[in-house]
C-alpha cells in the first residue's frame, strides 16, 4: 500500500505542474500573443505574466512586434528595352495589428514577398535601362506605395523598400564599362588639350614680353653707345684742339732756330713719299729752300741765319687758346650765308627768264615793225669752291 500511496502522490503533483503550466503564460517584451479557445480567438496578451483557463484556452501566435528586415533573393525582371536585369530587394516592415496580421494573411512573408516582385516587374517594365540604373530613389517611393497600401489590410506597414543591386546582362555590362571608359578617356584627352592650350598662350605671351624688352634694352643699348660715340666723340675733338694748341705754345716757347726746322722737314718727307699709292712723288719746291739754308748754316753763315730766324720769330705771336666749336660755328655760319646768296641768285635768274618768255608770248601773232631786242643772258653763279 505505501508504494501504491507513493505514485499516486507523484502523478498528482505531475498533474498540478502540468495544469500550473498550462494555466500561467509569460509573454516577453515586444511580443504579442494570441489566445483561442476552443478555436476561436478570445485575446491578445501583452508582455507580462498572464493566467488562462488551461485545457480551454491556447496560445495560438506569437508575434513579433519589432521592425523587421527581410531580404528577397534576386529576381529576374525585363526592362522596357526587353533587356533582362537582376534585382536584389531589401523591404523593411512592422506589425501594427497582430490579429489581422495573423488571421488575414496565411503567411505574411510570403504574401510579401510575391507582392514585391509582382509590383517590381510592373515597375522595371516600364523603364528602359538607363532610366532603372539611375532612378533608384523613384521606384523604391512606388515600390514602398503599392507595398503600403496592399500591407495595410493586413496589419502591417511597410516602412522601407531598398534595391541592393541591379545587375544588367554581362554583355550589357561590358559595353556600359568600355562607355564609361570612352567618356573617362574623352574627359582626359579634353582636359589634356586644355592644358596644352593654356600652356601655349602663356609661352606665348611670355616670348611676347620678353621680345618687347629685349627690344627696349636693344634700343635703350643703342641711345646710350650713340650718346658714348658723340661723347668720345667731342672730347676725342677738343684733345685733338688742346693738343694742337699746347704743341703750337711749345714749339713758339721753344724759339727753334731754322736750322731745327730744315732738319724736321727732312725728317718728315720720307713719310710723305711712304704708301702703296705713291706712284709719283713730286719734290717740293720748299725743299731747295731747306737744303740751301742747311747749306750756308754749314758754310759758316750762322750768324746771319740766327739774325733771320729771330727777324722771323719775332714777327709770330703767341696764340691764345683756339676754340674749335667757335671755329666750327663760324664756318658753318659761312658756308649757310653763302649758299643762302646762291639760292637768291638763282631766283633772281628763274624769274628774269619768266619775264622774257612772257614777252615773247604777247609778241607772237603780230606783225613786229621793228626787231625786239633780245634779252641779255643772266650770268651764272659759280658755287662756291668750283671756281678753280
């Protein structure tokens, strides 16, 4: 009997435990659970320790009710250029309402699932290529639209729709790739060409700019080696004239005696006769002079020569100091006052010349009693220096 009384304590604590169990539920944070009696749907329990009628009542969902993010593998989808594009979609969703979203839709995901793919075919059909690669944005806002609204009955929103990737036909891929290098390649030969361009105008202008100053310094060189020359020029004039006029003071300070000056011209006529273009020399008639007055210095005439020389030593004076540009500015002076006379006298003989064929023309086509006489030629004027 003990062993019997031992079992049957056993199976009614099991039985307690199993009712406790059946009668306590805990439901977790975020969660939401669905209770049925008898099949038909009596509650939602929120989070928290709940007590049920066991053996009547049974927790039939559990939802989550946190953001959730599925992921749909890629899928093939034709484009309006009849070009099969890959896409890889991303939708994130909620549970608004648990009892719709467990009583309206046998399986939400995939109800979701089949939805987006049909609404994306819808979607990329209408699109070329070109316009599907770049219009992301516009078609996740349709996409997450039609979502929203099919969703909506079913108690869950659709937050988000994301494409991962588009991933066009490999040959497609290959001429968008050698596109793009063609354009990258074009946008580098153009940046390239520019900046030769610019290059070239900036040489340019510095050749430009450097010609122009060479041609100032060139010509400044110029202004300054002429200003030299006429420098050089004028004091290479005046040490000519001082040097003139210091040997010319030296040799009436000296007082030379005419024998010195015989003896220099005898000195200075090998000179003369010295030349390639010499082929005939004439002897001066000065020279019969000099050697005659050599001639009686030697003979013993001494006295009478030194009594001649200072006779004619006496009669030079010492010059004063000889002004070249005075000189030069006189003789111009002349020459301009000479020509000046020539050029009246020829006006004089033009219009002499005028008058007579005047007369003449007012003689002509009448019978002349008497001869006219003829004009007295006008005597030419010799220029100046043609006179020999």
């Amino acid at each position: 009997m003990p062993d019997i009384t031992f079992w049957v304590l056993i199976a009614l604590v099991i039985l307690i435990v199993m009712i406790l169990a059946a009668t306590l539920k805990i439901i977790r944070q975020q969660q939401v659970a669905l209770v049925e009696r008898l099949g038909k749907f009596r509650k939602a329990l929120e989070p928290g320790p709940h007590l049920v009628v066991p053996f009547f009542d049974q927790v039939r969902y559990t939802l989550d009710m946190r953001e959730q993010v599925v992921p749909f593998p890629p899928q093939g989808v034709i484009t309006e250029d009849n070009l099969m594009v890959s896409i890889d979609s991303v939708i994130y969703f909620q549970i608004v309402d648990p009892v719709r979203a467990a009583y309206e839709a046998q399986n939400y995901r995939a109800a979701i699932e089949q939805l987006t793919m049909t609404t994306l075919r819808n979607i990329i059909g209408g699109m070329d290529l070109e316009a599907a690669l770049t219009s992301r944005e516009e078609i996740n806002q349709r996409l997450r639209a039609v979502l929203d609204e099919a969703t909506g009955k079913w108690g869950i929103k659709v937050n988000r729709v994301e494409l991962r990737a588009i991933e066009p036909p490999p040959t497609i891929r290959d001429a968008m790739e050698k596109g793009a290098r063609a354009e990258r390649e074009k946008r580098a030969q153009i940046l390239l060409a520019e900046g030769q361009r610019q290059s070239q105008i900036l040489s340019a202008g510095g050749d430009r700019e450097a010609a122009i100053l060479r041609a100032q310094g060139d010509r400044e060189a110029q202004v300054l080696r002429a200003q030299a020359e006429r420098q050089a020029a004028m004091l290479r004039a005046e040490g000519e004239a001082q040097a003139i006029t210091s040997v010319f003071e030296a040799i009436h300070a000296g007082q030379p005696d005419q024998a010195l000056l015989a003896y220099q011209y005898m000195q200075m006529l090998p000179k003369l006769a010295n030349g390639d273009a010499n082929k005939m020399w004439i002897v001066p008639s000065e020279l019969n002079d000099a050697l005659k007055g050599l001639g009686q210095i030697a003979g013993g005439e001494a006295e009478d020569v030194r009594e001649y020389v200072s006779k004619a030593t006496t009669q030079f004076q010492r010059p004063e100091k000889v002004d070249v540009h005075a000189e030069i500015e006189e003789q111009a002076q002349k020459d301009k006052k000479r020509s000046d006379a020539t050029v009246e006298k020829a006006i004089a003989h033009a219009q002499a010349l005028e008058q007579t064929k005047l007369a003449r023309r007012q003689t002509v086509g009448r019978p002349a009693l008497q001869q006219a006489p003829e004009a007295e030629p006008v005597p030419q004027e010799t220029p100046p220096g043609d006179s020999q």
